[in-house]
C-alpha cells in the first residue's frame, strides 16, 4: 500500500457524483427526508459540507434512489431492519464499488478504525499484504517472521475460503476483517495454489504483527546482499546504514532482495533511489488522468554510491508491489541495476484516505505510478531482465535459484547476455507455442 501524505482534502470533489445525488434527494425528493434518522441526516450531510458546491446539476434526477428508499422501508420483510444511518452507509458503499477498483474503500466507523489501526502497525493478525487479483483475494506477500510465513503461505496464493465463509462475494476490507484477530486465535484459510493439484488449508495461529523491515549479509563469495522488506518511514535511514557497510566492505557486488515486499510509502522508495542516483532525477511519475497535469517526484541528491564501481541485481516476484516496483523500475530504467526473478504484483496506485467526518473515512485511488519512462505499474507491472521462475518443490526445500542466478551473473559464471538472451528466447517460445497462457 501507498499512501499520500499531502491533504488532499479537495479531492473529496472525487466523490462530486455522490455528492451531487444526495443535494437532488434532498430536493426531488424532498419529502422522503423527514423519515430520516438524525444520525442518518449527519451521515448525509458528510457529503455536503461548506467547502463544496452541493447545488445539483440540472440533469440529475435521483428519484429513483427515494423510490427504492421507500420501497424497502414499506415492504422489506425482516427481524431487524438497518437504521438509515446503516442503509446510507450501504449506498455509499455501492457507489465506490461502481469504480470497479478494490483499493477504493468507504470506511464505516468501525471499519476506519480497524482500518487506521493497521495503517499505524498496530494490530493482531497473520502477517501478510492481500490484494484483488483478477477479483480473487490474492496474497501478494506473507511478511518475514511471521505467522503467514510461518504455515506456508506464498505470493500467488487465492484465499476462497476464510474459515467457513466464502471469500467470492467479500470486499477486501471485508477479508481482512475475518483475517484478523486476537493473539492466540486460530483463522482457517483455504487456498488454490498454482500447481497444487487440490485446495489447501491453513490454520494460522494469530499474534501481534511487527512489521520486517531489512537484513544484511556479505556472502563468503563476495557479494553483498540487502533484504529490504517494506516501505517505511525508517526503511531510508536503515538503508542508508546498509550502503555505509556495503562501501566499507570492499564488495563491488551488490544483490537488493525486494521479493515479497508489498511495499509502503512512496518517499521512501524515492529517498532510496536517491542513494544511487544524482539530484534531479525522476523516480517516479504521479498520474492523476486526463484533469491534472502529473507530478514528477525526482532524487534528493544523496547519490553514496558511483554505479561505475559495483554491479547490482535486484530480486523481484509476484509479491513485489508498489514501492518496490517504483524502486525496482526507476533503477532499471536508470541502468543501475538488473531485474531477476518473475513479473512483479502490478500495484501501482496512489490512495488518499479522507476523513468524511470524525469516525467516518473514504480511502480513494487518487493517481496511478509510472515509471521514469512512463510504463504504468498497475496495469503492466515490472518484467524482469533475467527470467527465473520458481517451482512450488523449489520453494519448500529453500532451493533460492533466483538469487543464485544473481549470484552466478555477478560472479560471471554466466555472462549478462546470455542470461538477458535466454529470457528473450524463452519469453518468444511461450508467446508462439501458448498464447492462452501470456500475462
């Protein structure tokens, strides 16, 4: 996840359909308002507050809203019916589901607090990042040194069931919530792997959640390896450590392990892009569509390391997402550094989390990544320089061959060319021989 920290409270305009369908109930429907709960009058006057236009534009006729209104208040059978405040929530609900995009969340009370708690760290779980893919609830990454890694959980995973509930019609927020926890309480997930000739189950022991941040290691050939496992505030200031080590341990062979990591705050991708790169440059591209002109978010002049002095691969896979592929993909493209592994997860937006009132919260897709030279991550991901997939035998007997591919270019056992040439080779023959199977 990436979240924008400027406020950005006028991008609540984002929501201008919304906004503008509840000022034309108010009028065309004008009546249906005095059955309104007080609560549930506050809950709608979230979306007209002073510092936005609620005059309603001519071509709006929300009739249709009231009239269902009416109908499910008359004849709906039921023991207990949603209060007004609950059946506007719902209405909000649907229309942020209308955008079609799982990042894009309206946050009940209870749900942005739940929410906020996990933005800040603090909360109780299995420890992975989860994300739509293709509408399945898909594990981007199990998190090092925790429970989710713990029982076997890998990138690619798609959870179906989560103890004895069907994920297929849950929201994310929805999943997550049942994900949660208590420490100490077991959670059942089901999942289709690929490869995996039956689904699987696994219970998952709850506990408290700290989120990895980096590991080091000289290897006794030489090369020096940085395991860089999420965006946080402190990931530059731990990084910058790790390069002062890199500098001072006579290695000119550096392997950055991103795989697995889900990402975190876009200033931290750039701050660490900075290390390798002069001032100026652009790291990554803020597209915001057709009505803004993009921002460009560029080095801040740190540039440790001379890139003529050392060789760099970085690790990507399926579970490499957002600021890794904004770090990943600047390097690339900059000629710092060698992409080896498999295609990266393709999360590359921007969401804006908007306070609608004090307990209440909209978490918006705002704006989309691109790349220096303007490759969208959301939509394409990041295709490695060196293709190395991992089978799922490799995986359980901690068979790395990606990282020896690294290591076996770095050592010049295998030359660059052959490795980029036998990944080209292998890229054509899956394109000619099974087209159905092409990302």
């Amino acid at each position: 996840m990436i979240f924008n920290k400027k406020n950005l409270f006028v991008l609540v305009v984002s929501l201008f359909f919304l906004i503008i369908s509840f000022g034309t109930g108010f009028f065309v429907g004008k009546d249906d308002m005095t059955t309104l709960s007080a609560s549930a009058k506050d809950a709608l006057a979230l979306f007209l507050p002073d510092t936005l236009d609620s005059t309603p534009p001519e071509n709006v006729d929300l009739s249709l809203f009231w009239s269902a209104w009416n109908s499910v208040n008359e004849k709906y059978v039921t023991s207990k019916m949603p209060s007004d405040e609950e059946k506007i929530w719902g209405a909000i609900k649907g229309m942020v589901g209308s955008l079609d995009d799982p990042y894009s969340v309206f946050f009940p009370p209870v749900e942005a607090k739940m929410f906020k708690e996990d933005v800040s760290g603090n909360f109780e779980g299995v420890g992975m990042e989860i994300g739509m893919r293709d509408k399945l609830l898909t594990v981007i990454a199990p998190l090092k040194g925790t429970p989710a890694e713990a029982a076997g959980m890998q990138s690619g995973d798609k959870i179906i069931q989560i103890d004895e509930i069907s994920t297929f019609d849950l929201s994310l927020t929805e999943a997550v919530s049942l994900i949660r926890g208590e420490k100490g309480t077991i959670v059942k997930l089901t999942v289709i792997r690929d490869g995996a000739t039956e689904p699987l189950e696994k219970n998952i022991t709850r506990d408290v959640i700290e989120m990895p941040i980096i590991d080091i290691v000289l290897r006794d050939d030489g090369i020096f390896v940085i395991e860089l496992y999420s965006f946080s505030e402190t990931s530059p200031r731990l990084f910058q450590q790790a390069i002062e080590e890199f500098k001072v341990s006579g290695s000119n062979k550096l392997i950055l392990d991103l795989r697995n990591n889900p990402g975190g705050y876009m200033q931290a991708a750039v701050d660490i892009a900075s290390y390798f790169l002069p001032e100026g440059k652009i790291v990554v591209r803020e597209s915001y569509g057709l009505n803004r002109k993009e921002d460009e978010h560029r080095t801040l002049g740190y540039h440790m390391l001379d890139n003529t002095e050392f060789e760099m691969m970085i690790l990507i896979n399926q579970g490499s997402a957002s600021a890794s592929e904004i770090l990943a993909g600047a390097l690339s493209e900059y000629n710092i550094a060698t992409l080896v592994g498999v295609k990266s997860f393709g999360k590359g937006s921007v969401q804006e989390l908007i306070n609608l009132d004090e307990e209440s919260s909209l978490k918006l897709t705002i704006a989309r990544w691109l790349t220096p030279n303007g490759i969208s991550i959301s939509e394409e991901g990041l295709d490695p320089d060196v293709l190395v997939p991992m089978t799922i035998e490799e995986i359980i007997a901690d068979n790395d061959i990606q990282k020896e591919k690294a290591v076996d270019i770095l050592l010049g056992k295998i030359s660059l060319q052959e490795a980029m040439q036998a990944t080209a080779t292998s890229t054509l023959f899956s394109a000619t021989s099974s087209p159905s199977v092409v990302e």
